[in-house]
C-alpha cells in the first residue's frame, strides 16, 4: 500500500515534470522512449519498460505538434502506457488503449489552459504598459505551475485508484465542451493578427495584405515563400523610392508614405 | 493600448545601448526555454516571447517610457519554432538596443516567424525527431537501453547546439547589418512592415480555421456548405471575414476580452449545435 502510493507519487512527479517538458524546455525527455526507461526504473522493470516506451514511441511518432496543432497527449499516453503495462502484464497495444482517454482528458485540459490564457494577456499587456517585469513573469511562471499539476494529478488518479475508478471521473466532461473549446482555439489568432493590424496595418498598406492572405488561401504556398515575395516586394518599393528621391523635387504627394512611420 | 499607436513609433531616448555580452546572451538563451510557458491561442507564443527577451529590452531601454513601449509591442502576437526562436530575439535585441524605429522592429519580427516555424517543423519534428526517436525505439524494443539515453543525448546536443549557436549567430547579424545601414530608418521600417503585412496576410489563411460541418439536404443531392458553397466563394473565407470582423471592432474600441468571450461562446455554440468542426483538436 505504501509502495503503491509512493510509486504513484513518483510516477505522476515525473508526469508533472515532463507536462512541462512538452512546451517548456523541449528536452524531450517527455518522449515515450525516453519516460518508458525512466517508469521502468520506478516500478523496478526496465526491460519492459524499454520495449513498451518503444512502441509507444513508433505510435506516437507520427503525431507532432505543427502550426500549432495539438495531437494527443504523448507525456500522459506514455507514462500511463508503460505504468500499466508493466503493472497489469499488458501487451503494449492494449496499455495503449487504456492510456487514450487520460491522453484524450489532459489534452482537453489544456485546450481549457490555452483558452483561460487568452484573457491573461490582456493582464500582462496592462503590466507591460507599465514596464513591470514580475509583471510578465510571474503569469510565465504559473504557466508552468499549472501544467505540472494537470500532468500530475491525470497521472496519478488511475495508477493510484485503478483504471476503471479514473476513467469514470475524466470521462465526466461532455465531448462537445472540449470540442468546443478547439474550434474556438482555431479561431482564437484571428483576435491576436487582428491586434497586429490595429498596429501595423495602414491603407497604403492593404494591397500587401491582400497579396499574403490570396497567395497563402488560393495558391496554398508555404509561409517562406510568402515572406520572399513580400521581401521581393518591400525592395522593389525601396529602390523605387530611392530613385525617386535622387531625382530631386518629385510631386510633392509622393511623399506621403513617410508620415508617422 | 490601440490608442496611443502614433506616437509610440519613435524612441524618446535615442542614446544607443552597450552590446550584451556573451554571458547575457547565454542567459537569454536559456529564458527561451520558456517561450511556451503562457502560451495560449490569441497570441499564442507572444507572452513567453516577451519573457525571453525582457532582460535584453531592460538593457536596451534605460528610459521606462521606451522599455513600456517595447514590452507593449513585444506581447504582440508571436509563433514560431522554439529551437529557431533565438536567431529571431538576436537580430530583435540588436535593433532594441540600437533605438531602430518601433515599426521597423515590429515588421521584422512578424516577418520572420512565420518562415523560421516552417523551417523548424520540417528540420526536427519532421526529421530529426523521427530519426532520433525511431531508431532510439527499434533498440529499446529489444531491450537495449541505450536506445533511449542515445536519444536524449543527440536529440539534445543538436537541440540546445541550434538554439545557443543562432542566439550568438542573430545577435552578431542583427548588430552587424545595422551598422552597414546607414539609409533613413523611415525606409527600412517601410520596407519591414510590407513583409511584414504580406505574412500576416499569409498567416490568416493558414492559422485561423473555421470549417462548417453542415450538409443541405436535397433528396437526391447533399450540399456540402463548406466545400461547395464557402470554398467556391473564396478560399478562407471564414477566417478572413472573421479577422475583419475583430479588426473592425477593435477599432470602434470594444474590448479584446469581450472578443474572446464571442470566440468561445461562438466555438462552444457550433459544437453544441454540431455545424462547426474541430479545428485543433481535430486527431485527439
């Protein structure tokens, strides 16, 4: 019982460290390859530790997070994987089942963190309006501090209480809140571009953004080469105008563009 | 904040800053480490951005209105990919120091985040990753355990050798393109923010995503709304109009808080009702 408990609480530090790991840090220790090795030694069986972290690594290896897409949640479905598959004598693929809706009920959990956070910035505009440094970190720091907490209690409600008892508590939340919540998500950067524009965005101006949003929408071309032609673009105009200038008393109105900026 | 734009262009003290030195340079390399940590999806990496940075703004900025308008401006919207994110901060931190014009500043670094996060997708989580990881699981299979410590090892000595080198590598560029500049910041700052639009421009249609999921039903035919009628229209349609949309209010000076709460609200309401798909979360 004891162990038990002491075990689960190792286990659900190490979920804790690595949830952070996921966003912060980067190491990718939080890998199933690498937290299989590390659940092993916990729970005093490497051997089978290795081979279920490597095929939980092969499952989850097509799963990466670009542009800011989300894929289930490797940390949770590794730790949970392994932990179970070491403790119940699960073939690999079956430990990943049991892993799926912990992976499934973290992933929705910080869909809600990435969500609650949006407001948050609007907090630490107002600190950096003021140049108050503490201001900004310590909402960083709490990120972080949140993310560990979330890892560590998913982790440790199954491996301490047992499966079935964990798995009733995380499915209580109905699919359409967390689904909800990431088609919001996907639309949430249009407030954050709309932020940019009140700043940057001036009528001489709009031809260029027409010219990005068509290239990228119609032509489906990667952002790389829509910056080169915005690049080939801002020097075509720069050496326009620098003809313009050499060429002493242009019509007054040319020069317009200069204002403010 | 949208207020004050105008006049927030110009540096109030325009005394150039002393270079960081390689200590602080390697201290801002690792404050990168936390470029996710408030991560969220209105300005996703914008707030951590700000954190990896700051000690390099507080060098550049001795005057507090300067240092509040470039924090301000440095908690814009931000995302690219964490191992390419110091090459970024490097030449940012050189202009912030050399007292470049604020929209000139602001154009570069939208510029470059959307190229370097493609960039960085494609060179470690499309390459190295799998590579590290696949053969790291194939010994781990059987029972080697250097599989996994040969991972961490290689994985991270080209992680932290990538992300230090271009903290050093974007410093030096930054501060070595300036002094060959010696036109007007005004064109330069031109120039920055028409890159700098035209990814934005970009980033729309490739970040912001609503997808209708609603079938009209004709008996013998089904119209797929969202690839039959919007995307006949215009290709991001939605995300475009809905950008515009918040753009235009920001303007009339509604609150940003209140923005997301429609997105929310809007997001929840199109699960619920079942008509608008999963954007993110789409393979959990």
């Amino acid at each position: 019982m004891i162990q038990m408990l002491l075990e689960a609480t190792l286990i659900a530090l190490w979920a804790g460290l690595m949830g952070i790991d996921n966003y912060n840090g980067l190491t990718h220790a939080h890998r199933p390859i690498f937290s299989g090795l590390v659940i092993g030694l916990i729970l005093g069986d490497v051997t089978t530790g290795l081979i279920i972290g490597g095929t939980l690594e092969l499952i989850w290896m097509g799963m990466v997070p670009l542009a800011g897409a989300q894929p289930p949640n490797p940390v949770i479905g590794g730790v949970i994987g392994t932990a179970f598959g070491i403790l119940l004598g699960e073939d690999p693929n079956v430990a990943v089942g049991i892993a799926i809706p912990f992976a499934v009920a973290v992933q929705g959990l910080i869909t809600l963190l990435f969500t609650i956070y949006a407001p948050v910035m609007h907090r630490m505009d107002r600190h950096a309006e003021a140049a108050n440094p503490w201001g900004i970190e310590k909402f960083n720091y709490l990120g972080l501090v949140i993310l560990f907490v979330m890892n560590f209690v998913i982790a440790f409600l199954p491996i301490n209480f047992g499966v079935q008892t964990a798995a009733d508590i995380v499915e209580t939340v109905p699919e359409w809140i967390t689904d909800g919540l990431g088609i919001a998500g996907g639309i949430m950067p249009a407030i954050g571009f709309a932020m940019l524009l009140t700043i940057m965005l001036r009528a001489e101006y709009v031809m260029f953004f027409i010219v990005g949003f068509l290239l990228a929408a119609y032509l489906e071309l990667d952002i790389l080469a829509i910056a080169l032609i915005g690049l080939s673009i801002a020097l075509y105009d720069y050496y326009q105008n620098k003809r313009h200038d050499s060429q002493p008393k242009q019509a007054a109105g040319e020069e317009d563009f200069s204002d403010g900026i | 904040m949208a207020s004050n734009e105008l006049e927030k262009n110009d540096q109030s003290d325009e005394e150039l800053s002393p270079e960081l030195t390689r200590k602080q340079l390697i201290h801002l390399g690792f404050r990168s480490l936390m470029l996710q940590a408030s991560f969220n999806y209105e300005r996703m990496q914008g707030g951590g951005w700000l954190y990896s940075i700051l000690p390099g703004l507080q060098h550049a900025h001795r005057n507090k209105k300067d240092l509040s308008n470039s924090m301000q401006d440095n908690m814009a919207f931000f995302n690219t990919h964490p191992f390419l994110v110091t090459f970024i901060m490097g030449i940012v931190l050189a202009m912030e120091q050399n007292k470049e014009d604020r929209a000139a500043i602001r154009g570069i670094r939208v510029a470059m985040m959307g190229p370097l996060g493609g960039v960085g997708d494609a060179l470690f989580y499309l390459t190295l990753l799998p590579l590290t990881g696949g053969i790291a699981a194939s010994m781990a299979i059987e029972g080697n355990i250097f599989g996994p410590i040969m991972f961490i090892i290689v994985f991270n000595v080209i992680h932290f050798g990538t992300r230090f080198s271009l903290m050093f590598y974007g410093y030096r560029a930054g501060v070595n393109a300036i002094a060959k500049i010696k036109e007007g910041t005004q064109r330069i700052s031109r120039g920055a923010t028409i890159v700098g639009i035209t990814v934005v421009g970009g980033l729309i249609a490739t970040f912001v995503t609503i997808d209708v999921d609603y079938f009209l039903d004709f008996g013998e035919t089904e119209m797929d709304i969202q690839e039959d009628v919007l995307d006949s229209i215009m290709p991001g349609l939605l995300p475009l109009v809905y950008t515009l949309a918040m753009y235009f209010l920001l303007k009339k000076k509604q609150s940003p808080l209140i923005l997301i709460g429609i997105t929310v609200l809007f997001g929840l309401l199109g699960a619920y009702l079942g008509i608008l798909e999963g954007g993110i979360d789409d393979d959990a």
